[in-house]
C-alpha cells in the first residue's frame, strides 16, 4: 500500500474520531455550566448528577448502534457507514448548541437534550471500532499498531482541543455570559469540523480486505448471528468487553471527568481544572504514537500489560499529589498517569481490530467494545460523582482506575500474541 494511501486513510478515520470526542470532552468539561443551564438551579449537586446521568445513559445505546452500524459495515461497506456515522455526530453535536434552557422552556430542556445525546450515543457506537479496523484492513503487517495509533491520537487531539477551547471561553467570559452563551459555542463548532470530516470519507475507497470480500460474495450473510454461534467468536467479543476496561476508565476519569472533579471536588478555578486536563493530554499524545511503534516490535501483550502495572501503581500516589492543592502537583500527577496510560490507549484498538476476521470484525468489534465502554467508562463520571458524595473521600477515581487497571492487565495475560500476524478474513 503507497503511504499517500495510508496517510488519507488515516486522516479520513480520524476526522470523524475528532468530531465525536470532540463533542465529548466539551459536554464534560462544560458539565457544571451545562447542569446550570439544562436543570433547576435549586441544587447544583443533584443537577450535575443527572448531567453525568445524560452523560452515561448515552453510552447504553452505545451497543444498539455499534451493532446496527457494524451490521452496515460487515454488508454494504465500512465506507459507507462511516460517512453516514459522521453526519448523525455533526448534526446532532450541532443541535446541542441550539437547544433552550430550561429556564425557556422547562422539563423539555434536558429532554431535548437527552434526546441529541442518545443520538450521538447511537452514532458514536459504530465509530470508534469502524474508523479503527478502516485503518488496520488498509495498514500493512509489522504497522497496524503505528498507523492505528496515530488515528487514536484524532481523540485526543480533539480533547486537547476541547480543552483548550474551554480554558479560553472560561477564562475571558463571564459567568453570567458562560452560562448564557458562551458554552454553546464549541457544540456549534461541529458543524464545519464534521462538513470538512464528511469531504473527506466520502472520497475514500473501502478497505482491500472488504473489497475482496464482496468481489468473492463471501461477505456474512448475519454478521451478528455468526460472531454470537461461534465459540471462538464469543471468546473474542468477551475479551473486547475486558481489555477495555482500562481504556474507558482512562478516557473518561483521567480526562474527561478531570476537569470536573478538580473544580468541584478539590476546588481549584475552572481554568486550572482546565490547564492540569491539558497538559496531561500533551503527555499522552506523545506517549500514544511511541506506544503503537513499541507494540509492533515487542508485541501488544507486554506494552499493555506494563501500561496496566504503570497505572495501577500510580493511581494512588498521583491522585494524592492532586488532592495537596498545587496546580504544579496536580499537573504533574496527571501526566504520570497520562504516560504510563498511553501503553494501553495507544494499542487498544489494534488489539481488538485483531481480535476478529473480516467477515464480523465490524459488529463483533462494535459489540464488545461498546458494552464494555457502556459499563466501565460512560458510567465512570456518574459512579465517581456518587462515590465521593456518599464516602467524602477524594480519592475514588483512583481506586476505580486501579480496579479497571488490575482487571485488564488479567484480560491481556489470557490472549495470544498478535502483532506479527496478517489479519484473517474468516
């Protein structure tokens, strides 16, 4: 394959990636404001609660749509339903920025609101593990990890983006005018981001491995049906519901939930929140495309699973250098954590794209990717909120990356080795 292929492949992935987290990171970073907005403002804690309730009731539809789009990608193309993937996150992420608050028009606010999130949930479930295996079917053997890696990094680019959006808007705006506009901002910001992401998937070809599929007619009859009949197929979805565990609680409590915690919990400004979430994401986007290199020479098991020692020793130490109170301190802690994550992060998804053969890895991939997102990331924000409110103890999110870390690093040491093999087709 040319590299100009491979690097239009990879851009066109990650366009709609960058969208989707996009979206993500601003809805967290804005979590207070939008709960300010969206619900009564008699209590601000149980309004930020059903925040993060919106938040991760979207990611149990996650499954419903990876399965519907996987079921798309494994018939009629991965490049078709990657187009139609990132019109729904534009359109939706766009919609967000124009909804009323609930001052205008009451209980049809967070309604509303719901209603966009559960489509983006929809969307965003056949995304991820679409774009990903686009990249690895286009990449060669020896550099799926490198080239799946730079596509992950779309994310959190997108995050850094987010953030650095958000420590702008919350450091020159108002309260007043954050609350009464100013947010809204960065949600209408999708609109041109997805038209420019759309341009460019809707000029790619699908992948060789599909192509050849629907040339021979041997594409699956029932995606689905076959992956859930076959032992081995379910084993592998088993492993796509566990490996992750650590990638979402990564993604969403060292980074999307960050900001949030450090400004409610631990009291700092929002803009510090802000700028300690920012560099952390600096950190891992170095880390992510060494870790991809590492994993193609040393192999995916043993990058994942010294990521996942790194995070489970650092968690606690790294989270009590926040809890001292110091800007310096809590950034260095979070890029601790944020390098010696990137081991994880930085492979997940090739590790799962080789997981299955060509014929499902779409809606087998989409299947157990999204319900272990659903249960161990988009629910993270929510259960850490609670846990602290009940324990009052500020050091919850570290024990729940190191429960996710302990239970990945299991979840690798039971697979084979992959890195050196050709993807299989069936």
């Amino acid at each position: 394959m040319d590299r100009r292929t491979l690097r239009r492949v990879t851009l066109g992935a990650s366009a709609g990636l960058f969208v989707e987290f996009f979206d993500y990171g601003i809805y967290g970073f804005f979590a207070s404001t939008i709960a300010l907005v969206f619900f009564p403002a008699d209590d601000p804690a149980a309004a930020l609660m059903l925040t993060f309730a919106i938040f991760g009731l979207t990611f149990f539809i996650r499954p419903l749509g990876g399965v519907v789009c996987g079921f798309m990608g494994d018939r009629i193309g991965r490049q078709r339903t990657l187009v139609f993937i990132m019109a729904l996150i534009t359109v939706s992420t766009a919609m967000i920025g124009l909804l009323p608050s609930y001052a205008a028009i009451g209980i049809a606010a967070p309604i509303l609101l719901l209603l966009l999130r559960l489509v983006q949930g929809f969307a965003t479930g056949g995304e991820s593990a679409g774009a990903m295996s686009f990249v690895a079917e286009y990449a060669p053997t020896g550099e799926r990890g490198r080239l799946v890696a730079w596509a992950q990094m779309a994310s959190y680019l997108s995050l850094f983006a987010a953030t650095m959006m958000g420590t702008i808007i919350a450091e020159t705006l108002s309260s007043d005018d954050l609350e009464a506009w100013g947010w809204r901002i960065p949600f209408l910001l999708a609109l041109p981001l997805g038209l420019v992401g759309f341009y460019i998937r809707n000029k790619l070809d699908d992948t060789p491995k599909f192509r050849e599929l629907r040339k021979t007619n041997t594409r699956a009859g029932n995606p689905l049906r076959e992956a859930l009949a076959s032992k081995r197929h379910r084993r592998a979805v088993l492993f796509a519901i566990t490996i992750p565990m650590l990638n979402g609680a990564g993604y969403y409590i060292l980074f999307t939930y960050m900001p949030t915690f450090l400004n409610r919990t631990l009291h700092f400004t929002v803009g510090q929140g802000l700028m300690v979430t920012s560099i952390s994401l600096v950190a891992v986007m170095v880390a992510i495309p060494l870790a991809g290199r590492l994993s193609d020479r040393i192999g995916r098991r043993p990058t994942m699973i010294g990521s996942s020692v790194l995070v489970g020793g650092l968690a606690l130490p790294c989270y009590g250098l926040m809890t001292h109170g110091s800007v310096p301190l809590a950034a260095l802690g979070a890029a601790l954590l944020a390098l010696a994550y990137a081991g994880h992060t930085g492979i997940i998804h090739t590790v799962l794209a080789e997981l299955f053969p060509t014929r499902v890895r779409y809606t087998a991939y989409s299947l157990g990717y999204n319900v272990g997102t659903a249960i161990f990331g988009g629910a993270a924000p929510l259960i850490v909120t609670y846990l602290i409110g009940v324990s009052g103890n500020p050091s919850v999110p570290a024990y729940y990356v190191l429960f996710c870390a302990v239970a990945t690093g299991i979840a690798v040491w039971l697979t084979r080795e992959t890195a050196h093999e050709a993807l299989v087709d069936d």
